[in-house]
C-alpha cells in the first residue's frame, strides 16, 4: 500500500509556481493577485482561507482578503463582486461557500467574471469543462487530477466509483474521469444518497472516491483488494485529546481500508493540500491568459 501524499506533492507543485513568478518578477512582470471573499465567521471557512492566503505567500503572489459580517445583503455583495471583476490589478478572486441562507449562492457564483473564476464555479466554466475545452476546474477535482498524474496512477479502463454528486466535487470528478484523457477513460458509476447496494457497487471499484462529508463512511468491506482510495471528506469531529479540541475526519476509515489498498490518500494531508494548490495553478492561469 501507498500513501498518496498530497500534503509533499502540493509542496512540490507551489515550489514550481514560486519559482515562476520569481522569475516574472526578475523581468518586471506583473505577478499573479488574488482576491478572496469571506463571510462570516465560520471556523472551517476561515481556516480554508488561511491556508489559502499562506500559500499565496509561498508561491510569490499578491492576496487580499475581503472579510464581511454575516449580516451583509446581498446586493451588497454582488457590488463588491462587480468590483473585483473590474478592477484590472485582480486577476482571480472567490468567493468561501457556505454563503449565509440570506444569500443566493448561485446569483453570486453567475456575477462572476467567468476569466476571474479560479473556483471555476461559474455554469460557463463547467459547461466548457464538461466539452473538454480550455476553462477553470474546480479546485478539488483537478487537485485530485493532478494527484493521479504526479504518481503515474493509469486510470484508463478502470472502473471508478464515486460517492458524492456535489456540483464542485463529485459531478465535475465524474465527468472528467470519463472523458477521453488522461487521467480520464474510466468507466464512471457517480453515486448517492438514493443509490441502492452501495456497498456492492464499491466493492466493483478499482478507484473509489469518497465525496460525502460523513466522517469514516468508507469501511474495509466495502473496498476491493487492490483498489485506489482518494478521501475527499474534511469534517472536523470533537477529540479531546487535541489542544484545539478537535480534528479532521475523512470519508474513509483509513486504519482498516489503507492496509485493502494499492494507493489511499490520507486525511489530512491528502486531498486538502491538493486543492490549495490547484488554486494557485488556476490564479497563475488567470493571469497568464490576459496575457500579462
Ligand atoms: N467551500 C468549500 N470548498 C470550497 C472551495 O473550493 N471554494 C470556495 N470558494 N468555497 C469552498
């Protein structure tokens, strides 16, 4: 069994980006910027943008953190939104989900410039992914993506089960791993809350991917011998032994499925890392195709 090691590959991968942008910026080129939008005070959500913030550090970027109270209205924030799609010096930016109930995340997620929505939440971006042609992937997926490359996983032929049909993980996840490419070419089984003999159709997985959101969900009978395991699940649960009182579960119980496995990606340090640093990717892109 081989841990996938998100936390070393994503490492890797910011080093990369850290050492373009420091030769922009030996030429005097602009260096990427972005822009993030939080709401409230949620712990999760703050933490995510923390680490999002501190990898723009390391990679050499511009970041400017946008913080709003939960009260803010809506219209409020489609201002803010237009701003940032205006403003020239900005060349991502996102917007932390959950948004409060008040607010209309799909409103917010269309009054984004599709060429600033490094999230690639925005219906242009995943209509144009779904058709193969050049856009942002979310985060998660293309983090995931980029796993599978960075340690020479061959997916072509293989069946894949994916447990979560979230519009920014599991929906995109299954239609770029049945696309003709690579990673991709798996025949795709995207199931969920109403899917029926769950625990039949993973045991057909050659590549399993927990997508739910329900802390160690994933238990050793419901993997094959052999299969690739990819965690997506970031749920913190209470743990009295941690200082902070608490920790970060996956979807998968990784004591008794890692050692099933030929490859599982740990939580932390899997899946999470990957993501972050599919955000700086997709920010250096941004930047790069307004051909600056
Ligand atoms: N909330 C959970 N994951 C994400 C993400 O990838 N992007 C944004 N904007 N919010 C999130």
């Amino acid at each position: 069994m081989e841990i996938l090691n998100g936390k070393e590959t994503a490492k890797t991968i910011k080093e990369e980006i850290a050492l373009m942008v420091k030769k922009r910026k030996s030429e005097g080129k602009k260096i990427p910027h972005l822009a993030a939008i939080l709401i409230g005070s949620d712990g999760g959500s703050m933490t995510y943008i923390n680490n999002k913030l501190k990898s723009c550090e390391e990679c050499g970027f511009e970041s400017t953190l946008m913080r709003y109270d939960d009260s803010i209205s809506e219209e409020t924030l489609l201002n803010k939104i237009n701003s940032l799609n205006e403003d020239k010096s900005i060349d991502g930016f996102i917007v932390q989900l959950p948004l409060p109930p008040h607010i209309d995340e799909m409103k917010i997620t269309l009054a984004i410039d599709p060429m600033k929505d490094v999230d690639g939440f925005h219906p242009m971006n995943l209509g144009k992914m779904a058709l193969n042609l050049p856009c942002f992937i979310s985060a998660t997926p293309s983090g995931i993506i980029e796993l599978l490359i960075r340690n020479n996983i061959k997916t072509a032929g293989k069946k894949c089960v994916i447990i979560g049909r979230s519009n920014i993980v599991g929906m995109p996840l299954s239609i770029l791993l049945s696309q003709n490419a690579n990673p991709g070419n798996c025949t795709v089984t995207l199931a969920h809350s109403q899917t029926q003999n769950l625990k039949e159709i993973c045991l057909t997985a050659d590549i399993l991917i927990a997508a739910i959101g329900q802390p160690e969900f994933v238990t050793a009978e419901m993997v094959k011998d052999g299969a690739i395991v990819i965690d997506v699940g970031t749920t913190r649960i209470d743990d009295a032994s941690k200082v902070n009182g608490w920790r970060l579960a996956g979807d998968v119980k990784f004591d008794e499925v890692a050692p099933k496995c030929s490859y599982i990606s740990p939580v932390p340090g899997g899946v999470g890392p990957m993501t972050v640093a599919s955000l700086m990717m997709n920010t250096l892109k941004a930047m790069e195709l307004k051909g600056k």
